[in-house]
C-alpha cells in the first residue's frame, strides 16, 4: 500500500515544487511590449522588407517624433539592424519619448525588474544618452547595459524593490532619447512571495538546491523501490 501511494503522490509532489519556485516570479503585463501591433507593413518603404510609420505606438503614451520601424532583418536586408529581438518590428525616437502607466501598482516587498532591449543602427544613428527608465511614481530608475554595437542590440535593465512606503504608487516604463533611439522587447518581472510576516520575500539559492536535492531523492527512491 505504501508503495501504491508513494507512485501517485510521485507526480504530485513534482508538480507542487515547480509549482513553488514559478511563484517566485512572474511577468507583469505590458501592452504591445513588442511594438507587433499593428501588424503588417508599415506606411514608409524603406527597402526589402523595410517600412516605418510615424505613430505613437498602439497601448502607449508618445511626445515629439516616435513611432514604428520594421527594418527588414528578417528579409536578410541587414542595412539597419542584423536582427530583431522579437518579432520585426520595433520602436523609435527621433528626439521624443515613449511611456506606459501599467494597470499594476507597487506592493511591498516585491522586486521589479524591467527589461528592454536597446539597437544601436547599422548606419550609425545612435544616442548613446538615450534613458530607458522604471517609474514608481515620482522616483525615476534609470536601466543600465552595455551599448551595442553597430547593427546589434543590447538588454538594459533596471531593479526596484517596493517599500511600505511605495504601496500603491504607479509603475510607469519610460523610453526616451535625444535624437535617434530603438527598442524592443520591453518585459517587467516581479519577484518574492509572502512570508508568515505578512510581506514579500526573495527566495535564497539554498531555496532552490534544497527543492532540487529533494526531487533527486524522490527519484532514487522511486527507482530503488521499482515503482
């Protein structure tokens, strides 16, 4: 009987621990954080496979000169860029500013991480002043990276930890630039989990082996018992 019951708890226990460390963290949800929508050729041919549109992408608030730019990478028209992160279309700026006010809002405890993915164009139109920014309410928090190079891309992030103070407050992502700016690819994860305090809580590594030692039991003991 113990045997019976240990095989059918086997799956269940694996499933709970996974089930766990996902809960650890999770992505918040951004609209158009891909900048695909909407999809098809944009109204500026710019070559093979390449348009641009000047717009304020669909789902975020735009100033000065934004809008969308498909270069064609994916045509293996390499003139502006060797690769899209994600999808073919991304991002621009000409000196403007691109934002969006999440529907989520600060809790304490819970880590912040932003993400984005910055171009810097094949024909050298680049600034390298440009800011990519995590917004709790007032208080901007800059992304940092390394600059890519020529035709590249590079990931910039940014990390905000929640106080009992910021509960709440508005969570707004933030791309800007002076002249010509890209992006693509913007994703926000929060991290932590409720502990018997009452707050949030990042999981140690110790957390992770400890989960990783006990599936390695349970499978030797499930192999050990022929079950």
């Amino acid at each position: 009987m113990k045997l019976i019951s240990f095989r059918r708890m086997f799956p269940i226990l694996i499933c709970s621990v996974f089930m766990v460390v996902s809960g650890y963290a999770s992505p918040v949800v951004i609209s158009n954080y891909s900048f695909e929508n909407p999809a098809g050729a944009l109204g500026s041919p710019c070559g093979t496979g390449c348009s641009s549109m000047d717009m304020i992408p669909i789902g975020w608030t735009g100033s000065g000169g934004v809008g969308l730019f498909q270069p064609g990478s994916s045509f293996e028209n390499y003139s502006y860029f060797n690769y899209v992160p994600d999808g073919v279309t991304v991002a621009y700026s000409n000196g403007g500013m691109l934002s969006q006010v999440l529907a989520d809002t600060v809790e304490a405890g819970v880590t912040y991480t932003l993400q984005v993915d910055w171009g810097a164009r094949a024909d050298n139109l680049f600034d390298s002043s440009a800011t990519v920014a995590l917004i709790i309410g007032n208080e901007m928090v800059l992304a940092t990276g390394t600059a890519p190079t020529p035709g590249n891309w590079s990931t910039y992030t940014s990390t905000y930890v929640g106080s009992a103070d910021d509960i709440g407050k508005s969570i707004t992502i933030a791309l800007s630039s002076g002249s010509q700016g890209n992006w693509d690819n913007v994703r926000l994860d929060r991290s932590g989990e409720w502990n018997e305090l009452g707050s949030r809580e990042v999981p140690e590594p110790a957390s992770y082996q400890l989960l990783g030692m006990g599936l390695i039991g349970l499978a030797v003991a499930r192999r050990r018992f022929h079950i």
